[in-house]
C-alpha cells in the first residue's frame, strides 16, 4: 500500500478513536430530550447539551395537543407527569361578539384527549429522562461557541463552567429554539411568518372557567389563550401582534389593561391576585428553506415555529424527535449523513409541518378583523365537516390534509 494512503488511513482511524458521540445535540427543550432518548434507543452515544440548568422555565402556552400527549406515552414519559391538566378540545371566542365555536376532539376519536403541563415540569421530566438513558451524557450549562463540519464528522467548540473543550461526533442536531444560530452557519434561508407577532404570559391562581376546554378569546389586537391548570388556576397567553418591543408590556399592570379587551376573561378571572411576573417572547413563527444540512439536522422550533394560536408547538417538536429517530436508524449505521441523504427529513417533516403553519396564518388573517372572526366562527358552527379538517391538522397523528380552496371559501364566507 503506498506510504500516502497509509498516513490518510492511519490518521482515520485515529479521528474515529477520537470521536466519543454518534450524535451531539445542541438544546435539551421538548425535542433535543425526547431526540436524545430515542436515539439512544438505538444503541447510540449521545452528547445532549443545554445553556440553561434544569429544570428552567420557559415561555409556552403549555398545552400540548392528543399527537403530542401520544408520543410521550409511547415512549414511556407520561406516567413521570402527574401535575398536568386533561382537556377535550378547543373553543374560540370572539371578544367583542362572544361568538362561540367548540372544535372537540371527540370528533375525531371518543378517547383523544390533550393535556396541560407547566412548562417547568415536561422539560424537567424529558431531560432526566433523556439523562438516565444509557449511552446520553447530559451537559447542561454547556453553550456551543462554534461548530466545524469535516468529512469525517462535526466538531462542536463547548464552553463549560469557565473550560474550553472540542467535541467530536458524526451528526449535528440543532434543537436550539427559534433564535438559532446554526440555519445561518449552514446557509439555511429563514422566511419569517407575514403576521409578526409577540407573546405575554402570566399565571393566576384563580380561573372560573370551563377546565376541560382550552379557550382562545379573539380580538383584533390578538388572542389570549388560556390553558387550565390543576388546583383551578388558568396560564395566560397573550399572542399579539407587532406594535413596538414586546417588553413593554412585560409588566403585571400593563398585563391586566390589556385584559381589558378580553371582558368574557376578565370575568373568568376574578378573584385572581395579580401575577408576579409577566414574561414575553418573540417572534412566534417562522419557517425556513429546509431543516437539513451536511451532517446537520433542525428539530423543533430551530426548524421552524407555528405560531401557537393552534397549541401544535410542541406536538411538532415530538413528532420531529421521533422522525429523526426513525431516519437515523438507516442512516448512522450506513454513513450516510451529507446534505442529499438527509434530506427525506425535510421532507417528510414538511407533511405535517407546512400545513399547520398555513392554518395557523389563515386563522390569524381571519381573527385579527372582528367581521371576518365572526363569519368564520359561524362557519365552524355550521359545518361539522370543516370541523373535523381543522381538528385532524391540530390533534391528530400522522400527516393531515390541507384546506381545499373552497374550505378556506367557506370560512371567509361564514357558510
């Protein structure tokens, strides 16, 4: 053998005697655990690593629809999570009308059922699981300064309680939120959502409303949504639409005058004391070119967010683990892991991805004009079968089919 392949050889083996992880991921939220758990299913090293120490909060309307609530059971996280609150569908509420339409999941399924989890504990609960899973090493107050793709693998630059240290795996997993760096560095266009918006939450200890609904009140500065919580108390999610920073309105006070515009909730609410704190986030949705790159793949928000008017944030988050866990399972083993033999994950994350950040973006153009939200409110009511359609996109499994033209017609119309 010539002494040049030799050397090529030699220093081959040597990187792989390096590389400690088959896949390092960056961001242990909802998909980057239930990503590392499902890998490490597999057999696979994991290296799962997270700036933030957990358990930490994080700003989230906290319901997660029946699809979402199904793979947590599937993979055996369920039963950690006593603290959630069940509920059987959606109702949306005109403020100023009070114009009502239920989109119960009994529709589709007599026994599917969405949950409410604070934030706080689904994330806690994910990452130990993910932590106690044999082949994971779980890192947490670990930022990823830089990142370099080579032939053999991906090395990730790791800066962990004031040391400096390199990492070596074959796959890269971004699962980094909305505000990724890692679309840029792999030259991954972003196309942020037409509607750009903020949210404002905040927690009452006291909600006189119906807990087995989540409720969406529309207005045309935006919506409050409200997901139950267990010992009767009621989280609070302003979505609004642009008018300045967000932060502006992060404070309690300025929380409870834009209340005002929600007289129905407002109602619901009292009694309540007036919350401590008030947290905001931006922007809401966003979608991007393609959620792959060499040795690279976006889960989660970092692949593109839907706005949360619809709850199917962190349902997506769990169907993107999983589908990367499926894709995985060929590929690792195979070595295939450039940009072309990655890209079926785009794909087929588009099924389910795309048509709900369309519905969520037709629903927003709808509700912002109070004129339009009652007519296609009134539509919902009268037309079980365009029920069924928006519920199959935001509660189910599995690829949903989108609105026909004539669906969207029907809304707009409010026949």
């Amino acid at each position: 053998m010539p002494a040049n392949r030799l050397r090529v050889l030699s220093s081959s083996l040597v990187y792989h005697r390096r590389m400690r992880y088959d896949a390092v991921i960056v961001g242990a939220s909802v998909a980057g655990a239930a990503a590392a758990a499902l890998l490490a299913r597999q057999g696979l090293r994991i290296a799962l690593l997270d700036k933030a120490r957990f358990p930490r909060d994080k700003v989230c309307g906290e319901g997660l629809m029946p699809a979402g609530v199904g793979i947590l059971r599937e993979m055996g996280v369920l039963a950690r999570l006593t603290c959630g609150q069940s509920f059987q569908g959606i109702r949306f509420i005109e403020a100023e009308s009070g114009a009502t339409v239920e989109l119960d999941f009994s529709l589709i399924s007599p026994d599917l059922r969405g949950r409410a989890f604070p934030r706080l504990a689904l994330d806690g609960a994910l990452a130990e699981f993910a932590a106690e899973s044999p082949g994971v090493e779980w890192m947490q107050e670990t930022q990823a300064d830089s990142v370099r793709v080579n032939r053999s693998g991906v090395e990730v630059c790791i800066r962990r309680r004031g040391g400096r240290r390199t990492i070596q795996g074959r796959l890269l997993i971004g699962a980094n939120g909305i505000r990724s760096r890692l679309p840029r560095r792999f030259a991954i266009k972003r196309h942020i959502a037409r509607h750009r918006r903020f949210a404002l939450r905040a927690r009452f200890d006291r909600y006189r409303g119906d807990t087995t609904m989540v409720d969406v009140h529309c207005h045309r500065a935006g919506e409050a949504y409200v997901a139950p919580q267990p010992q009767g108390g009621a989280l609070v999610t302003m979505l609004l639409h642009h008018r300045g920073s967000p932060l502006g309105g992060a404070k309690p006070q300025s929380f409870l005058r834009l209340l005002d515009g929600f007289p129905r909730l407002q109602a619901e609410l009292e009694g309540s004391r007036t919350p401590s704190q008030v947290q905001a986030a931006a922007p809401l949705g966003q979608r991007l070119e393609r959620c792959h790159g060499r040795r690279l793949l976006l889960l989660g928000d970092a692949a593109g967010a839907v706005d949360p008017v619809t709850g199917q944030g962190m349902s997506i988050a769990l169907k993107d683990a999983r589908l990367a866990a499926d894709l995985l399972a060929r590929r690792l083993p195979e070595g295939r892991l450039d940009e072309a033999d990655l890209s079926d994950f785009s794909r087929r994350r588009n099924e389910y991805f795309l048509p709900a950040y369309r519905m969520a973006e037709d629903l927003i153009s709808a509700l912002r004009h109070p004129f339009l939200a009652r007519r296609t409110l009134r539509s919902l009511n009268r037309n079980l079968d365009l029920r069924r359609k928006i519920l199959a996109q935001a509660a189910q499994d599995g690829p949903p089919a989108a609105l026909a033209w004539t669906d969207k017609l029907r809304l707009v119309m409010g026949f």
